[in-house]
C-alpha cells in the first residue's frame, strides 16, 4: 500500500505542478513530485518506471505543444526536481542500509561488505570486500541485483506475468483459523473491477488508431490530405483555414489547443503506455513473480477505466449501464472487504 500511495502522490504532485497559477506553488508541486518519486525507487526498484512515465508525459507534452499539459517551471529544472532529486532522495535511503564504515547503522550487516561483488558473479572471500561509502553503495546494489537475477526458488503464490490481469491467483499475506470464521488478508482485487479495467486497456489499444486518424480529420471527411493535388479554390480554402489556425491537414501538434478529443487520445496512450511499461517487462524476468507486481499497472488500468465510464455517462443510452456498473462493484468492494482487512464475514466461511 505504501508503494501504490506513493506512486499515487508522485503523480498527483506532479500533475499540481501544471495546474498551479503561483510559480512558487509549483515548484513546490514539482520538488514534492521528485521525492515522492525517490521514495517509490527506495521502496521497489520498480519506482524507475515512475519517472520514465513522468518524461513519457512530458516528451508527448512537448510533442504536441501542449504548455499548459506541462509543470508550470523553468524547463532547465525539469531535469532538476525529475531526475536529481529522486536520485537524492533515493541515495538518502541508503545511508541506513548501507551505512558509514564502522557506524552503529551498519554493524548489524556488516558481514554483506566483507567481500567484494562483481555484477553477476559471485564473491571472492579472498578479497577485501568495499571500504567506502560510494563503494559500499555500489556493493549493496551489487549484492540486490545478483540475488534477484540468480533467484531460482520457488513460491506457492507465485504466479506467471500472463495471469495477472485475469486474477488468477493472488497472494495470501494472512490466514487465522483460530477463530470462526477464519480471518484472512489477501491481494484478491475486485473482480468486476479488474477484468473490466483490462478490458479497457484492450479497447484503447484498439480504437487508438482510429481515434488517431479521426483527430486528424481524415477517417470521416473521406478526402486525402494535400498534396499538391486539389483545385485551386480546394487548396486556397485549406490556406484560409491553416491562417486562421483550424486547418484539418496540419499534425496533431499544429492543431487547436483546446480540442478535447486531441487531449483525450494523449491522455489515453499515456496511460496505456504505462500500463504496458510496467507489466511487459515482466516477460524477460525469470525469477519468481507475484500477483502484487502488477499493482502499479492496475493503478493506472483503473484511471482509463474511469476515463471510459465518464464518457459513457455523457450518452443518456449508456447511463443505467454505467449506475448497474457502479453498484456492482460496490457490492464487490463490500464483499471483499472482510478479506482485505482480517475481519469476520459469514460469507466467507
């Protein structure tokens, strides 16, 4: 929970930044964002994914010349509070691992820097292990990477990357049988809200293409763009049009900055990308995994979801749909609660 808070955070200051009217109000949105975003790397390594997703939104920010999508500061510190200090932050966290040499703090693991470690091999115990603080630093991430890559136990609640957006089978954190019924806390997601939250990533990546092509203009107009082709009045219509800044051939740079569905189809691939940024790697990584590593990407499958959910609510034909949705996963919710929290529930007997 901790993670998935600080993920949240990250990117809730983040977002603050480009909203703030005060320049003093986002920096400070902007600087919170960075820590935040040190921490998550501190807590799970996964966190560097954070970051890429925040210059992911940036980099297609600045694509599409969009300004007012980007934290309102100077532009030499996005660098600054989006790379330095997360990795400030991050180094910070080290000094109670890693230590002083002969410090209180790293006297109970000291016998981790008595040898050496080389990336993917193992220690030499003939060799003095690292004396000082960057050294020890590099040694203890040495020491977490070749544990993780050369990892080869097994876990009952393992489970393989593919099985995740189904839920298949969750990690149980807690079981009690001392008492009637059992209490439990397990990973168990709502289940109206997870498969349907998948099958908004799926349909995202489907209608992207068309969505593409439809804010460019060119699906439904049903006329190729300019290419020296065209009348003469055809193409002085289309000039008057790109002076007055509503041409339907520019990119999706060059079109207006207030054309919602420009924005929607930015917001979506953000999200998707993400989604499959933090899941797909999981595919080349052998050691074992678990359900909870999808999480982060869940995060982000719940904001699409509601993203489509408020677009339905727009179209009257949709709304009861959309209210037996809700109220379903309501139900859910209260259903899986006692689960979540290692509290009595007759129902799960």
């Amino acid at each position: 929970m901790f993670l998935l808070a600080t993920f949240v955070w990250a990117l809730t200051f983040f977002f603050l930044s480009a909203r703030a009217r005060r320049p003093l109000l986002a920096l400070l949105a902007a600087l919170a964002s960075g820590v935040l975003l040190g921490n998550l790397v501190a807590t799970k390594w996964i966190g560097i994914g954070a970051i890429a997703l925040v210059w992911l939104w940036i980099g297609l920010s600045a694509t599409l010349g969009s300004a007012a999508l980007l934290p309102r500061i100077r532009w030499w510190l996005y660098p600054i509070m989006f790379l330095l200090v997360p990795a400030l932050t991050y180094l910070l966290w080290t000094v109670p691992v890693v230590g002083i040499p002969g410090s209180v703090s790293a006297a109970v693991g000291e016998a981790l820097f008595e040898t050496p470690c080389t990336f993917g091999r193992t220690p030499n115990p003939a060799v003095q292990g690292p004396t000082t603080w960057l050294s020890r630093v590099r040694h203890w991430h040495c020491t977490v990477w070749n544990y993780h890559a050369y990892l080869t136990a097994t876990h009952p609640y393992g489970s393989p990357w593919w099985s995740w957006p189904l839920l298949k089978h969750p990690v149980l954190f807690h079981l009690d049988t001392s008492v009637d019924p059992p209490r439990r806390i397990s990973a168990t997601g709502n289940p109206i809200v997870w498969w349907t939250g998948f099958a908004a990533v799926l349909l995202t990546l489907l209608s992207l293409p068309v969505r593409y092509w439809r804010v460019l203009g060119v699906s439904r107009r049903g006329v190729e763009p300019p290419s020296g082709q065209g009348s003469e009045q055809q193409r002085g219509e289309r000039g008057g049009e790109s002076q007055r800044g509503e041409s339907r051939w520019d990119s999706p740079a060059s079109l207006p900055r207030d054309t919602s569905a420009l924005h929607s189809l930015f917001l979506d691939l953000w999200l998707v990308l993400g989604v499959l940024g933090f899941w797909l790697p999981w595919v080349f990584i052998q050691r074992v995994a678990f359900h909870y590593h999808y999480f982060l990407s869940f995060t982000l499958t719940v904001v699409l979801l509601a993203l489509w959910l408020a677009r339905l609510l727009e179209r009257p034909a949709f709304r009861l749909a959309v209210f037996g949705f809700l109220l379903a996963a309501a139900v859910g919710f209260v259903y899986l609660y006692p689960s979540a929290t290692a509290t009595s529930a007759f129902w799960l007997r």
